[in-house]
C-alpha cells in the first residue's frame, strides 16, 4: 500500500513538473510570435520610410520587403490539426471485425477520461498513432487509432496493447492538454527553423537563436512525455510487454519498409495478390539481400538523428524501465487472431485494391505467373525486341548507358540526376536481359529480397550479376552466348 501511495504521488509529481515546465514554454512561445511580428514589422519600416520620405524604393527596400515575406511564409502556420499524417493506404476496421481490440482501446480511453466515440484502423507502416477531432469548446469530438498491420504479425496481443497504451499516454500527455501543444509546436518551430536557415542573413540572427532556445528547452519536456508514456505501458500492460514492444518494432521497422518498398508494393503495382506475413517471414531470414534492398535496410536503421529529436534512444528507454538493462530482441510473436487470422487480415488488407483485380498467387509462383509474362509484354515490340537485338548487345549497351537515355527514359517528366538517368538505364536493361533469357527458355524465380534468378534446368543465372559484370568490364560479349543452347531434355 504504501509503494503505490510511493508510485502515485510521484507520477502527481511527474505531471506537475511537466505542466509547469509546458507553461513557461507557453510563455516563450507567446514571446516567439512577438519577436515574429515585430522583427517583420521591422523590415517593413525601411521601405515604408524610404518611399515617405523619398518616394522611392532603393535596393535595401526591396530586400527588406523579401525577406519580411519570406519569414511571414516560415511562420504559416501548419501541422496543428493531427498530431500524425494520415497514412494513404489504410482500412477501416468494425467492433464486429476485432471485438477484443476495440474493448482494449475503449478501455484505455475510458481510463483516461475519453467518452467520445473511437474508431481503429489498420494501416502500412510499423507505428501506432492517435488523433482526434474537437468540438469548438476544446473537448475531444471523436478519438481514430491507427494501427500498423505488421505489428499484427510480430507482437503478442500484450505488446501491441502496450503500443496503443503509449500513444494513448503521449497523445494526452498525462491529461495535461499542453502536452500535445509542445509536439506540435516543437513540428512547427522545426519546420519554420528549417525553412529560415541561411535565408535572412544577419537581420533573423537574434529570432533564430530564440528558435533554438525554445526546441532546446521543450526537448527536455517532449522526452519526459516520451518516457511518462512509456511508463504508462508498463504500468498498464507489464514491463516484460512494454520492454519487448519498443524493442521488437525498433528491429522489424527498417525491414518492414524495406519490404514494403521493394517487394510488396512493387508486385501489387504489378497486378500480384501475394501473401503478405510469409513474404515478410522469408524477407528477415538472415539471407544475402540485393544491395538496393541492403543499401535500404542499413539507410532506414542508422537514420540520422536531428539535433533536436525528441525521442529517446531506445537503449535510454529500456535502461528506465528496467535499470541496468540493455536491449535484447525478444523473439517475435504474433497476435492475427484479433483480425480473424493471418488469411483474414491479408483478405482485408487486400479489399482496399479490389478494382485492380489482383491475382492471387504464391512468392514461389510469382516470377513464371506474373512477372514473366509482364516482361516478355514489354519487350515484344520496339528496337529492344529480344528476337531481334542480340543477347551479346547487353555488353556494349551497358558501357554506353549515358548514351540510352533517350531512347529508354520514361513517358513522364524526369528530374533524375545524371546518376538517377543511369541507373534508371542500368535497370531497364537488367529487365531486358531477363526478357533475352526468358525468350531462350528460362523462368524466373522470385525469393523475397534476394535478387531474380533464371533457372533453366540446372542452369541458373542472375541478371544483376551480368550488369554488376559488365559494368566493371569482367563481361565478355562472347560469354553470353552459353545461354543461348537450349535446355536440356528432361
């Protein structure tokens, strides 16, 4: 009894401090704006002098008037109405779809106070997010939660409530409505810090360093959120789920955008209905993956961190829930079941590109029953026709790459750098080449992550590795033609 009279009153404690902290930003804040409005109203005056007094602009007046506008434009305001951007791809989902994860979010809002109405959803990415609607008075209209479907298939139903917990108790900060005002504050002040930088010379010196001031101090405040919210998940749900949450979508989450963006996406743009749990399963086996999608994981996991990021390490949000203690990666898990399960949550996934007619398929059949055909479509007609342009080509036009530009650039508008312009060249004819194997009796095979193979028997080769070849020069136009005998019988 006493521990938990101890544990309330430190978190009243907590909650004080940080409220107090958040008014003496709005204080700041208040003082921002006015260094805003009066360092325009500054840059104003001299062209307003110079024509009262001489009726004429100088140089000085017009780039007085310059940059009065360009700070009026760094401080629109923006980002204030969600806390997060709406994903693009994303599905409703119904109390009679998921009855359990309902009852947990309404419970959770419940506990906080939130009688309004709730709505969940599932979207692409591997976060949580809340956002809400108010009324004129301030008070909460109508409560979304968005949920990431990959976390369906890699957390337990404790871990992934522990997730929603945390939003819950960032979102509302503690029941401290300034909490959520310092996030998006902090975003706008960010943006318009971004937007100014160098722009103003000497003259926004002063509002500046003010800007910096303000991030600086509300950073310490947006890192206790961060942990109180934290806290509110372990106190919730246990520290062993709140601990394997965190961990758990800091691994999977620069291989699930990875796999989005290279193999999932792609095959559905391609008209493929694949299974989207498996794929992911085969796309984090410790595999050798093509250097696009190694060059994408490695990107996506050492993100730089800005100098004002609010989040704490997730070695320093581990350390407080559990002192002394570093990340371990706890093996994943899953809880399909709150969909249906795993066929359930892919087939309502799926619904939202119902008028693209996907065609169901495996990622073992995928290359001979969808890709393949595509490929030979696009090479049948036009000077890169494999019946017409020699396998042995493939040398020489890789060499002069710089040189294909114009005759492979796409329909739309391009603003690729000259290297964007040869690597788009590069892939197309890595597309080709498969297109020249395919015509000599080859299949093509498709493994998550791993570059395309072509198997004709016994005989497998990867288009990638020809180009990689060709371009360093170790590929001889001659070598080529060993693709050129036909299968061997079965």
């Amino acid at each position: 009894m006493n521990q938990n009279m101890k544990n309330k009153t430190a978190n009243v404690r907590h909650r004080i401090n940080i409220a107090s902290r958040a008014r003496l930003l709005a204080l700041l804040w208040s003082g921002f704006w006015l260094l805003a409005i009066l360092l325009m109203l500054a840059l104003l005056w001299l062209p307003y002098t110079q024509l009262h007094n001489r009726s004429i602009l100088a140089l000085s007046g017009f780039a007085a008037i310059l940059a009065a506008l360009i700070l009026a434009y760094a401080m629109r305001p923006r980002g204030w109405t969600k806390r997060n951007a709406k994903p693009k791809n994303s599905v409703l989902l119904t109390p009679e779809i998921s009855p359990s994860l309902y009852k947990t979010v309404e419970s959770l809002g419940r506990n906080l106070g939130i009688a309004a109405p709730i709505t969940v959803s599932i979207f692409d990415s591997n976060f949580v997010y809340v956002e809400a609607t108010h009324h004129w008075n301030g008070k909460i209209k109508d409560l979304h939660v968005g949920i990431g479907l990959p976390l369906f298939g890699t957390l337990s139903e404790a871990e992934l409530a522990s997730l929603i917990a945390h939003e819950y108790g960032q979102f509302f900060a503690g029941k401290n409505p300034l909490g959520p005002w310092v996030s998006r504050t902090r975003l706008m002040l960010l943006n318009a810090l971004t937007e100014l930088d160098g722009s103003l010379f000497i003259l926004d010196i002063v509002f500046r360093s003010f800007t910096r001031m303000f991030l600086q101090l509300s950073q310490r405040i947006a890192r206790e959120l961060e942990f109180s919210a934290d806290a509110l998940a372990a106190q919730t749900f246990g520290v062993v789920a709140a601990r394997a949450a965190i961990e758990k979508t800091h691994l999977i989450g620069p291989m699930w955008s990875s796999y989005l963006e290279h193999e999932l996406n792609p095959a559905i743009k391609r008209g493929a209905r694949l299974p989207i749990f498996d794929g992911f399963k085969r796309f984090c086996k410790p595999t050798v993956k093509r250097a696009m999608v190694q060059a994408a994981i490695q990107y996506a996991a050492n993100r730089p961190i800005s100098e004002f990021d609010s989040c704490p390490s997730l070695a320093e949000r581990v350390a407080t829930m559990t002192p002394g203690a570093k990340p371990a990666y706890p093996p994943l898990a899953n809880c399909l079941y709150l969909l249906g399960d795993e066929i359930a949550a892919e087939n309502l996934w799926y619904a939202q590109f119902s008028q693209q007619k996907l065609r169901i398929s495996s990622w073992d059949n995928f290359g001979v029953q969808i890709l393949q055909s595509q490929i030979q479509l696009t090479y049948t007609n036009g000077w890169m026709n494999p019946e017409k342009l020699a396998f042995s080509e493939l040398v020489g036009m890789v060499r002069e790459s710089d040189d294909l530009w114009d005759k492979i650039r796409p329909d739309a508008v391009s603003y690729l750098s000259p290297q964007g312009k040869r690597n788009y060249v590069l892939a197309a004819l890595e597309e080709w080449a498969m297109a020249c194997l395919i015509h000599r009796g080859f299949n093509v095979k498709v493994s998550p992550g791993q570059a395309v193979s072509m198997e004709r028997g016994e005989q497998v080769v990867q288009p990638a590795d020809l180009i990689i070849a060709a371009v360093s020069g170790t590929l001889k136009s001659a070598s080529l033609k060993q693709y050129d005998r036909p299968a061997e019988a079965s």
